[in-house]
C-alpha cells in the first residue's frame, strides 16, 4: 500500500492527483431491492465471470508471491467486461503490466497506476507474456504489444486522460457502479492489498458489503471470490473501468 507519510498526495514525480468524476447515485433505500433482482436474473459480476470462459467459469489469476496484486485487480477487470461485452475469454497476464511499470522489480503500487497503464497500452495475452514471468526485456516483443493493444481500457468513471496515482470513490459511488453491472478496482490499506469489486451483497437486512474476486487462484475463498463487509468493504483507493477494446482474440 502506499504510505501517505513518505508520499502524500501530489509528491509523486510526474503525477498529480486525479479529480473524481460525479458519479450518480442510486439512493441506498433501492440497493436491497436491486441487488435482488440481480440476484434473481443471475446478472451480478460474479454471474457473469462464472459463464464468461465459453459457458464456464473464468479461472482467477495468481500473483504467487510478488506483489503485483495492484496490477491484477484491473486485468480482472478488463477480462469481466469482455464477458458482459459477450467477447470470448483470452486468458491475460497482469504480469506484462506490473513488470513493465517497474521495470521487472517486486513493488507495490496502485490500481490506478495500472488502469493508466491498461489505457495507453493495453494488458496482453499469457501467450506472449506468461502470468508469473518478470523478465520485461525479453518479452516486450512486437507480437506481445500487438496482442496487448487489442485488450485496452477505453472508458471509465473516472478522468482516465490524466496522469495518476491515487484515485478514490464513495462507497455509495461504488454501490451504485456495482449495482449498474460496472466492475470496480480496489485498494485497501487494512488489507495492503488490491482486488477486484464485482458485487454489491446485503450481509445483513441494511448492511452492505462487496464480493471481491481476488488474484491468489481459484484456491482462495470461493472460486477466487470472498465478501468484504462493514469498513473492511470501503476501498481506500477506487477506479471504474466501463469498457475496454472490442477485440476477437
């Protein structure tokens, strides 16, 4: 996680802080009677990642043991609007991102930083770049720039034309973009990690929480997925990507 002492916001160099967009609100009395509905019609995130691989589930990634989760969080993200975008499932590799960012070095970072990265150059498929691998010489090859140019993140809620480094939504801002079928990339200092938001879910008649699909395998939780409820749901850092390139392969 990013420690605000030694790097408040504004002191990256060649960063600056992103202005959030005005997100509109579903008013929290309506969220139990739309997450039921979701539920009802098997439309929420998850519903769709566990359809989205040719009418199976789409496996999780795994970060092993570096710590790239900041990178994986938007991969998943982008490979879940492929799904709702009803594009067959190309397994991708946050590792091309995280490696190109750091130039091969095991640093955390955060999602935005990623997000940036997936808009200006895109995330590539495992086939040219193995999940796992950090050797970024040896593979920014131009059939893996290729391949990555065709899984670009194209749109978003937030100002996806500025540089960034942090960047932060409402909880109430994030219910209402899981509510609206839109995936959200999270960052939370409690956990010094970063996952993927996919559902909005009542833990409880009037609490709320979000079903996160997380990057330590299908080994982990359900399939991948766990809910996060009470504070521990409210990311400390947040961004939307919306839609992503309409590429076949």
């Amino acid at each position: 996680p990013r420690d605000y002492n030694a790097q408040p916001p504004g002191s990256i160099p060649g960063i600056r802080e992103m202005k959030a967009v005005n997100v509109p609100l579903i008013p929290q009395s309506e969220w139990s009677d739309r997450i039921k509905e979701l539920q009802a019609k098997k439309a929420l995130l998850s519903d769709v990642r566990l359809r989205g691989n040719f009418g199976n589930t789409i496996p999780s990634l795994d970060q092993g043991q570096v710590g790239y989760c900041w990178a994986h969080d938007p991969t998943h993200a982008v490979m879940i609007l492929r799904a709702l975008a009803n594009l067959p499932y190309v397994p991708l590799s946050a590792y091309a991102v995280a490696a190109t960012i750091k130039n091969g070095a095991d640093e955390g970072g955060w999602a935005a930083l990623a997000v940036e990265f997936i808009q200006k150059y895109g995330v590539p498929a495992q086939q040219y770049w193995p999940q796992g691998d950090r050797n970024y010489r040896a593979r920014n090859t131009p059939e893996m720039q290729q391949s990555a140019a065709q899984h670009k993140i194209t749109q978003g809620w937030i100002d996806l034309a500025a540089p960034v480094y942090s960047r932060d939504l409402s909880f109430p801002q994030v219910m209402t973009l899981l509510l609206s079928g839109v995936p959200v990339c999270g960052d939370f200092n409690w956990w010094g990690h970063s996952v993927c938001l996919l559902d909005p879910v009542e833990v409880e008649p009037g609490s709320f929480g979000v079903r996160i699909w997380n990057s330590w395998s299908d080994s982990w939780g359900d399939r991948g997925m766990g809910v996060l409820r009470g504070d521990r749901a409210i990311p400390d850092g947040a961004v939307a990507p919306l839609a992503t390139t309409a590429s076949l392969a």
